[in-house]
C-alpha cells in the first residue's frame, strides 16, 4: 500500500485530498496544526486502518516513521481573513514549512506536490492568467504575507528539482468552494451564503464588477490526483474558467437562497485582484482536465452544507 503525507489535512482541501487517496486505497497520513484547520472535517477517517493523525507545525521540524511515496503541502491559512491575523506563521509555513518538507521528500525519496496558488499573479496585468505570466504583486501590502510566502514555496521547489532532482508537482488553485468551507472565513462564496441565509444584506468590495472563477472542490481534487501522478513539473493552473462579476455572483446566490436581502458596497480591500480567470490548456493537454461541476449544481451542493453549518450553529 502506497503512503501518503497530506499537510493541512483539517483544511477545506486538504480533507477532500484525504478522502480521495483513501478511496484510491492509499494509506494516509493526515497533519495539521488545526490553527485554521477543523478535526470534524476528518473524524470520520479516524476509524480506518490505512488513516493516521499528526497534530503538528510543519513549521518545526516534520518527521514521519517509515517509507512515503508522495508529499502534498497543503498546509497555510488560505483566506484574507486569516493570513492578516496570522501574518508571520502564514509566511513560517510557505517558507519554513515547506523547506522542512522538501528535505523529508529528499531523505524518503518522495514526490512532492506544493499548493500554489493563483494569488501568485498578484492583481493581474494578463487576462486570462497562464502559467508563464510572472505576476503583479505588491511584497509590502497586507496580502503580500500570503502572495510572497507561495512565490518562495515555488521557488524553493524548483531548486530542489533543479539541484536535487527531487521529484517535485506545482499546483496554482484558483478559486474554489464546496462542503468543509468556513462560515466564516472572509471569502466572498461563503460570506455571500452566510448573510443571505441569515436574512442580512450581501457586502460587495467595491463596485463589484470585479471577477473570479469558481471550481468545485470534487473537479480540483481529481487535477491536483492526476498532476501528481503526471511527469509534468512546472507549475499547472488548476481552476474553472467560467468567470463571472461579483455583482452577477450576488443576484445568483440571492435567487438560489430565496432571500430578500440587498447588495450593498464596502471599499475595496488594498491590492484586491479586479479580474480573476484561469487559461488551464496546461491543464487540458498535459492531464486530460477540466471542470465538470457546473457552478449551478456545485452551489446547491454547497448551500445544502452550509444550510446544516448553520442549523447545528442555532
């Protein structure tokens, strides 16, 4: 049975990826220092023989008893809401963290993927974004924690390909939602469905004519479990590029929850990306990927959850 150490299990994405390698019949072991993550995401693995829990900082040193075959970094606060409350451990973790499980990969042979992110393009300048635009990203502004810390990630991930010939995987998230998402965590998705069905008014950034893209949990686990097993090691953008304004993303959650509220506007947060799109032909040619969850039938799914969240809340 192959073996796989998953870094941010209690995360969003993390514990999907971990219910995906169980159900490919990997042995997994899960770690997290639950600062951002939620054990309830995956208690229900605890039963199982080939699922093991780390509670741990991958920021201090990692060790892991016996062979691994593959490394999936997933650990680091992935919201504004948290990388500006925790600005130096979300730097430790991209940094630290990520050098600590590179050198665990190296003396265990394993491959490794890291979760990069499209945050990576900073506040595009390229519209759509590909994986060779090299970004336009402020280092000293309040996102620059997070932008900067999945940079050097990728960069220090090349080196050790480069130098050590380390089997390495770069993954760039776009944006994503589904079950396991926090109420609360500060993204739009779930900040939109959290006020509508509490009955209050949609706060917009902006004018709200920015854009995003956004892909179901299900269809960005199956690219990052078919880049991992691909030989492909410069970095792929994995993410759906049905794009939309964030004032039309308001009108669907509105008529989706049935709710009467209104839109209003705050100000637009500093260095806030105004477009957001990925080009996934990397995606399509080198994995045979793309997007199959409608972003209709993917916020059903979602609201359903967060309908549950909520009930347990009260």
């Amino acid at each position: 049975m192959k073996r796989v150490l998953v870094t941010g299990a209690a995360g969003f994405l993390g514990s999907h990826l971990c219910d995906r390698f169980i159900a490919e019949g990997y042995h997994v072991i899960g770690m997290d220092n639950l600062i951002t993550g939620n054990i309830k995401n995956i208690e229900h693995l605890f039963p199982l023989k080939n699922f093991e829990f780390h509670h741990h900082d991958v920021s201090k040193f990692v060790h892991v008893a016996g062979n691994l075959d593959y490394i999936l970094h997933f650990a680091s606060p992935a919201s504004p809401i948290d990388y500006l409350k925790i600005p130096i451990q979300t730097l430790k973790v991209g940094s630290l963290g990520t050098h600590n499980l590179l050198g665990l990969a190296l003396a265990k042979n394993a491959r490794m993927l890291i979760a990069s992110t499209s945050e990576v393009y900073g506040d595009p300048l390229v519209h759509p974004q590909t994986e060779e635009y090299w970004g336009n990203v402020n280092p000293v502004g309040p996102r620059g924690v997070y932008d900067e810390a999945k940079r050097f990630q990728e960069a220090i991930t090349m080196a050790y390909h480069t130098y050590h010939h380390l089997e390495t995987r770069i993954v760039r998230i776009f944006n994503t939602y589904g079950p396991r998402m926090r109420l609360d965590d500060g993204r739009v998705l779930p900040a939109f469905i959290g006020q509508a069905l509490r009955g209050e008014n949609l706060t917009a950034f902006g004018d709200g004519s920015q854009t995003r893209s956004f892909c179901y949990v299900s269809d960005l686990v199956d690219g990052i479990y078919r880049l991992l097993l691909s030989d492909y090691a410069q970095p792929v953008n994995i993410g759906n590029p049905d794009e939309i304004t964030i004032n039309e993303f308001a009108q669907e959650i509105l008529k989706l929850t049935g709710s009467k509220s209104k839109v209003i506007y705050t100000p637009l947060p500093t260095d806030d990306p105004k477009q957001r799109r990925p080009d996934i032909t990397k995606a399509k040619t080198i994995l045979g990927w793309s997007p199959k969850v409608s972003r209709s039938e993917g916020l059903r799914m979602t609201l359903e959850y967060f309908k549950g969240v909520i009930k347990t809340k009260n």
